[in-house]
C-alpha cells in the first residue's frame, strides 16, 4: 500500500510540474523560452527579417487637450551594430478609446501637439539621422488593442505599418541604412505602460 501510494503520489507530482510549465514558458522567435508575462515588441520587417526590440523605449498614456494618447515604442539594434550607438526605433502613436483597431495613417487632431500614426527613426545616440512617416492607407497602417489591464499596465496587441523616408541626406549626413520604403508586418506587442494622465 505504501508503495502505490508513493508511485501516485510521485505521478501526481510529475503531472503538476508538467502542466506548470506549459503554462508558465514558450518560445520566443529565436525558439529561446520566455516566461509568459514577459513583455515583447517584434515584427517583420519587409516579409524577410525578425525585427525585435531589445528593450521597448517609451510605453505610456498622457493626456493633452482632452485626448488620452498611447505611444508605444521599441527600440532595435541590429547584431551588425552592436558595438555602436546607432538604433533603430518604431513608434506607434494614437489617441486611446481602449480595444480595438486604430488607423497609423499621419494627423494631428486641432489644438494638439501631437500626431496620430507611426514613425521610424534611424539614431545615433540622441541624434535622429532619418525619420520615416506612414504611407496615406489606413488599412495598411493599424494597430489593435486586444488587452488592456489597467491593474497590472499591461497592453497586448498587433499592428502592421508600411513608412517611407522624410527625406534625402543633408550634406555631411550618414546615408540611411534602410531602404527608402519600409513594411512591418505580422507585428504584435505586450508591454508595461506607464499611465501619466494624472501626473
């Protein structure tokens, strides 16, 4: 009796630590295990390379003009460039209604100092070399809002945004690094926000 009692009791234990961590790990892009209330900001960039933030930047809401905006952003750095300051840096930015889907297409609504889309930025350091701007198409520029736990500041969603260059280098420039048209697709987020509307 002791000895049956000992088998299930071991099998018991087996299958709790099993069904644990099926709960508690995946993988991430790379097939790396991550804990599931790990954050993350990654997508495709031009349906060929895994761009994926290796620290997301500014992740908030505030309030201006009686509009609560959302900004998430996340920062890249490609393994060719890891011993330099230069980063690559997607921004989306809309004025928050909760879930749903929001258009990235550019617009400042009046009496704001802001504007509504996505912008990618080439850097070096706190230096913006080049700034890449949507493309007029609201349905190839959205973000959805799956969650948002304003208990725990989690927002989960995805996105998919097409941007194009600003401009040409001015004299004494670095050349951009990046093609002039750039396509984030696939994209998806789950990252902490830092609510400033009362600050």
């Amino acid at each position: 009796m002791h000895d049956v009692l000992y088998s299930l009791l071991l099998a018991l234990l087996a299958g709790t630590l099993l069904l644990g961590s099926c709960g508690l790990a995946g993988n991430d892009e790379n097939g790396r295990k991550t804990q599931v209330d790990s954050t993350y900001f990654r997508t495709t960039l031009n349906g060929e390379e895994a761009w994926s933030a290796g620290g997301t930047k500014g992740n908030y809401l505030f309030s201006e003009e009686g509009y609560t905006w959302l900004s998430i952003s996340g920062g890249y750095r490609p393994e060719s460039n890891t011993k330099y300051s230069y980063t690559e840096i997607l921004e989306l930015l809309v004025i928050f209604r909760g879930t749903g889907t929001y258009a990235l297409v550019e617009d400042r609504p009046e009496g704001t100092n802001n504007v509504v889309g996505s912008e990618f930025r080439e850097t070096g350091g706190d230096v913006i070399y080049h700034t890449y701007s949507p493309i007029d198409d609201s349905l190839t520029n959205q973000l959805t809002i799956t969650s948002y736990d304003s208990t725990t500041s989690l927002i989960e969603g995805t996105f998919h945004t097409t941007v194009v260059v600003d401009s040409a280098p001015e004299p004494g420039e670095p050349s951009q690094r990046r093609p002039d048209t750039l396509r984030f697709t696939d994209g998806e987020f789950r990252v902490n926000v830092r609510d400033q509307r009362d600050e």
